[in-house]
C-alpha cells in the first residue's frame, strides 16, 4: 500500500514536498485553505519582488543622464501596476497547481486540523457556507502552515494609513511620505520599494545599523545609499505607537512616537518587525506536537516533530524564514517519508543558505560571515574587490558595492561571502555552490568565466 501523507498548507514548504512525495510514490492529500503557492506568492516574496522590480525601474531612470540619455521622470499606473502584480501571480498559481495535478497529488481547497497523531480533519465550505467534514488517517503528515506579520498590541492596522506589508501591493493611494517601523530585510526593502516611487522615507532602526546582525561594511553601503536619498533614520529607536491623527490644518496624517521621545508625522506608516507561525487551531496539542514558547513547532534534522511521523516546514518550523528554505525543507521531509534518508542522503544545513535583500544595491550574501568567524577565534582570510574595479560595473554606469570571499586559509576552501551591487542575488550563486560543494577559491578562480561580466569581480576576489 502506498504511504499516505498528508499535508497542510500549500506554500513553498507543502507544494515542494507533494510534488516531490508524489513523485517518488507516495499517495499524497495536499490541504490549501487560500490559494495554492502560498503567502509567499499571494503576499510575500511574489508581489513585494514585482513591486521592487517596478520601483527598480524608475530608479533606473535617475540614472538614465550617465549613460548618455535623456532622463525622464516616469509616472506610475496603478492599475497597470495592480494587473501586472495580479497576472504574475496567477501564472504562478497556475504552474503550481499543474505540476501538483500532474503528478497526482489530491488538491483540497478548505482548512485542516489534527484530530489526533493520525487523523487530519479537513472542512471544505461551499459558495454558500456550508460545511463538509472529512477525515483522513494519515502514515505521515506535513504541517506546513506558515506565518503572518506580527502586529504588537499597540498598532491597530488599518489597511489605509497604517499598514502592514500585505496591504503594500500596491496600497490604495500611494504614500507621500511613509514611516517604516522595522530596519530588518522587509523594512529596508520596503523603503527602498516607497522611495524608488518617489515617497519621502523615514525609518525606525532599533539598534545602531540597519539591518542588525549583518556585517557592519554590507549595512554601510546599503545606509549610506538611504542617506543619499533622502531617507531619515532613526537610531537607537523603538517605535511605542502608531496613531492616525488630522493636523491643525485639517490634513490626516500618522504620528509614529518612539521610546526615546522622538515624534515621527507621515501620511503613511508601515509595520515591518518580523512574523509570527500559523500554528493556533492546527491541533498540534491533540497530535501529541511540541512547540516552543514562540509558538514554533520544534523539529530535529529531518524535520520531523516529537511525533516521528509528523514533520513541520517552512516558516512555522522556526527555522529561516525563507521560501528557499521552505522549499528545500519540503523536499527533505518526501525524502525521508519516502525511506530515502536511510541512502546517501544530504542534510539540510541551515549555515549553507543562501540569501538577498532586494534593495539598491541589493545584498547577498552565504555561508560563515566574518564577526562570526572572529567571535569563535576562527581564522579566515578574507578578500574583497570593489565592483568600480571592474569594467563591466563601469559600462553598467553602477559601481557600487564589493565582492567579499571568505576562505579557509589554510586548504582555500571556500565558507562564505558576501557581493553588495547590482545583481548581487543572482551572482552570489557561485559563492553558494562553492560553499555547498566544498570548492576552493581556486576552482573559482580557473573558471574561464564571461568579459564584461560582473562576475569577473567574484574571481578576482577569489584570487
Ligand atoms: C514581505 C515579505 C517578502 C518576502 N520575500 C522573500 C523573498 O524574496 N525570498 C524568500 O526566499 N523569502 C521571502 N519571504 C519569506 C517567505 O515568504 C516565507 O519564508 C515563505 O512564504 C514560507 O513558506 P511556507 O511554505 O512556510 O508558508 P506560506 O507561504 O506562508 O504558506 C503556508 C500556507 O498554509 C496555508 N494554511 C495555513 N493554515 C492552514 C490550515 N489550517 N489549513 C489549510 N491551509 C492552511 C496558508 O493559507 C498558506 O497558503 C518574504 C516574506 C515577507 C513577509
């Protein structure tokens, strides 16, 4: 008889791991309560990416004079901004459910629960409202639910002035003047997204830098960038409260007051500081499932729960909160649903991720980071090219940012890197595979790679 495995929840995390389940045979029941691709493409990644695309391209105009043209101020369509958001999210939600479909995985639209360690409860509801419940005893099941911003009991949302990201894409009107309360990835992207469109930004940074726990010289590049713009940071602040208030001259605007005292006035203000797991109503308690105090359900390396043969992926599992990671979490747990950890069988190693912040210049960066390497004594070498050193950066009329290698100096294997610049995302690809592949700087470096290409900055660092 074939496995029967269920899963919850149709992201990254849940679609990956049917597909790929299905595929190696087992007979998969996949539970969507909103739409097949999950947050990430209906909130997330999907529209926050197209809207910086779109915001990318007027910035890309400013700099239209350098390279010999005319500049010309574009003006934005929000319709045309709407459908386009709407049609890429569509044509993704259609490849997904074809690719589920076609490898026979079973598609239920409604909500499940656990029942008990076994039994996944699931309702469908009908264009009227009525109820039809439906049981499956599962050998295996998949919780991947999920998370949602977190909104502390200060802040009240209210889809117009005082946002949260989902109400972002693109917001009914768009912002003047914008107060971003959160300076990690989501709040710095998002004030590159309303500054590229042309709103005056404000940001609200607890700590000291942007983008806390990242390396100090990648926060510089990225800070100094927002100060060129105009954008205001506030250090050192922690935003207390978020009101709607209408001035003396009768105009609505939002008042964003911080611990410190400071007062911040925006017609807008967005709250970024982070998510919390969708895992209340799930039936975990029933399921015998632990979580941690957060709210988290706590996995081992397989992803598997307390209960063996209940796993948890994607954003509820605490882990990195990154469709990447979801996904490849998904394909590891079919892996070892499927009995095909007990083979040759790669662990997910977290360290290994790779990651981006798409501002301007985008970050990217992998593996061991520098601070960390000198918090434990670690020795490393570490090289670094700056992209004006190159000729293609130079034809791209952007030179901004570095290449940062960091390499084991006594075997030049390579543990990490970070590339600050134009397509930082996609060129940090190499620096990942070198440290998922334990490659030397050398291979790097004896690559016969293309000229001009930014990538010639990746073997110069690795050099
Ligand atoms: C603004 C923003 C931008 C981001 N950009 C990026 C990016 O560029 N790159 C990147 O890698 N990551 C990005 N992320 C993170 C990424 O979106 C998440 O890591 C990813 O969505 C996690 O996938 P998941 O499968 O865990 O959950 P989700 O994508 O959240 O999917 C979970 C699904 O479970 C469903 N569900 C929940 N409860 C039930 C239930 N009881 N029954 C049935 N279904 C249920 C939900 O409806 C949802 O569809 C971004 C996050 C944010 C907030």
């Amino acid at each position: 008889m074939a496995t029967r495995f269920v899963i919850i929840g149709g992201g990254p995390a849940g679609n990956t791991a049917a597909t790929h389940a299905a595929r190696l045979g087992a007979q998969v029941t996949l539970v969507e309560r909103d739409v097949i691709g999950g947050a990430a493409h209906l909130w997330d990644c999907i529209p926050s990416k197209t809207m910086i695309a779109t915001g990318g391209a007027i910035a890309f105009t400013r700099r239209l004079e350098g390279m010999g043209l005319e500049q010309q101020a574009p003006e934005v369509d929000v319709d045309a901004l709407t459908e386009r958001i709407e049609s890429i999210k569509m044509r993704l939600q259609r490849s997904t459910t074809n690719l589920l479909t076609s490898q026979g995985v079973e598609l239920v639209h409604g909500s499940a629960k656990m029942l008990s360690p076994n039994d996944v409860e699931i309702t469908v509801r009908d264009s009227s409202g009525v109820a039809t419940v439906r049981t499956i005893t599962a050998d295996a099941v998949l919780v991947a639910t999920g998370s949602r911003p977190r909104i502390p009991e200060w802040c009240h949302p209210d889809g117009e002035r005082i946002l949260v990201t989902r109400d972002c894409y693109p917001p009914k009107v768009f912002p003047e003047s914008v107060t971003i309360v959160g300076s990690g990835v989501t709040g710095v992207e998002f004030v590159h997204m309303f500054s590229s469109f042309g709103a005056r930004v404000n940001l609200v940074v607890s700590r000291q830098q942007v983008l806390p726990g990242k390396d100090p010289e990648v926060a510089a590049v990225l800070e100094d960038d927002f100060l060129q713009r105009g954008v205001k940071l506030l250090k050192g602040a922690r935003a207390t409260s978020i009101e709607r208030v209408v001035d003396e001259a009768g105009v609505e605007e939002v008042v964003v007051r911080c611990d410190d005292g400071r007062v911040v006035h925006s017609s807008h203000a967005v709250l970024a500081i982070g998510s919390v797991p969708n895992t209340d109503g799930l039936g975990l308690e029933a399921a015998g499932v632990q979580t941690d105090s957060n709210g988290y359900v706590i996995i081992n390396r397989h992803c598997q729960s307390n209960a063996p043969h209940i796993y948890a992926a994607g954003d509820m599992s605490g882990k990195l909160p990154l469709s990447s990671v979801a996904s490849m979490q998904g394909r590891k747990v079919a892996e070892h649903v499927m009995g095909l950890s007990k083979v040759a069988h790669r662990h997910l190693d977290y360290d290994k991720a790779a990651n981006a912040i798409f501002t301007e210049p985008e970050i990217a960066d992998v593996g061991l980071a520098e601070a960390d390497a000198f918090a434990v004594g670690r020795k490393i070498r570490v090289t670094k090219v700056p992209f004006s050193s190159t000729p293609k950066a130079l034809i791209n009329n952007d030179w901004r940012g570095f290449v940062k290698i960091i390499s084991d100096p006594a075997t030049g294997v390579v543990l990490g890197g970070s590339i600050v610049g134009r397509h930082a995302a996609e060129l940090i690809s190499v620096i990942a595979l070198a440290v998922t592949a334990n490659l030397k700087v050398t291979d790097i470096v004896e690559s016969l790679l293309v000229h001009p290409a930014l990538a010639e900055a990746l073997a110069e660092a690795a050099d």
